[in-house]
C-alpha cells in the first residue's frame, strides 16, 4: 500500500514539474518575459543567463522531456508493475534530483538570481528523488 502511494504521489509531483516547466519552455521558446514579483526580476535573470541552455537546448525544454517521460514510465509501471520499469523510475528521478541540486547551486552561487517556477521544478525534482529513496528501501 505504502509502495502504490508513494507511485501515486511521484506521479502528481511530475504531472506539476511538467505544468511548470511547459511553462517556462512556452515563455523561453516565445521570448516572453518571465513575470514573477516573488524575486523582483530573477526569473529573467536567470532565463537570460548562460546556464539557461544546454547545448543549445533550453534546459526549460530538457525538463518538459524529462517530466514527460518519468509520467510515461509512471504509467506504464501502474499498468504492468514491472521491476524494470520502477528501475526506470527510480534511476531517472535520482538524476532529476542530482540536476535538480545543480541547478539550485547555479541560481545560488553562479547566477545570484532566483527564479520562482525554476524553484517549484527544482524542489519537485529533489522530492521526487527522495521518494525514490524512499521506494529503494521498499523493496
């Protein structure tokens, strides 16, 4: 019971990584402004920085992907209830958790800019790896 609510939770935190990082890619991809009157200005900061890309792809759109395919991986585990596919889960959100830490040390130390909605995924991601600790020690 406690293993299909932990699951379930997962599943609402990437559902609202997804929400807030289709967001961010919207704005990105637009050339929109990021409004967000939490840290006066920091959300552009912080989209207008170096860091805010990957090879060129925007690390808002690397989210949408990543949030994406932990929803469809989720899904497909509720489905079949595979132990390859809760591998899949906990190996992907542990990553999402460690970039997720990496890019809060680049708003922090780097950039000196904070960014509500990069926070909100952030903190989803740290969560979300947590909860996959948490699943490890189920099994």
């Amino acid at each position: 019971m406690k293993k299909n609510l932990t699951i379930w939770v997962m599943l609402a935190l990437s559902i609202t990584g997804f929400v807030d990082s289709v967001y961010l890619a919207l704005k990105t991809l637009f050339g929109s402004p990021i409004t967000c009157s939490a840290f006066s200005g920091g959300c552009d900061i912080v989209a207008q920085s170096k860091y805010s890309d990957f090879l060129g792809v925007p690390i808002s759109m690397l989210g949408v992907l990543f949030y994406a395919a932990i929803i469809i991986v989720i899904t497909y585990y509720l489905q079949r209830r595979t132990i390859k596919s809760l591998e899949w889960i906990v190996y992907g959100l542990l990553f999402g958790g460690l970039f997720s830490l990496y890019l809060l040390a680049l708003q922090a130390f780097v950039i000196e800019a904070w960014c509500l909605y990069c926070i909100v995924a952030d903190a989803i991601g740290i969560a979300n790896a947590l909860l996959a600790i948490r699943l490890l020690r189920m099994k």
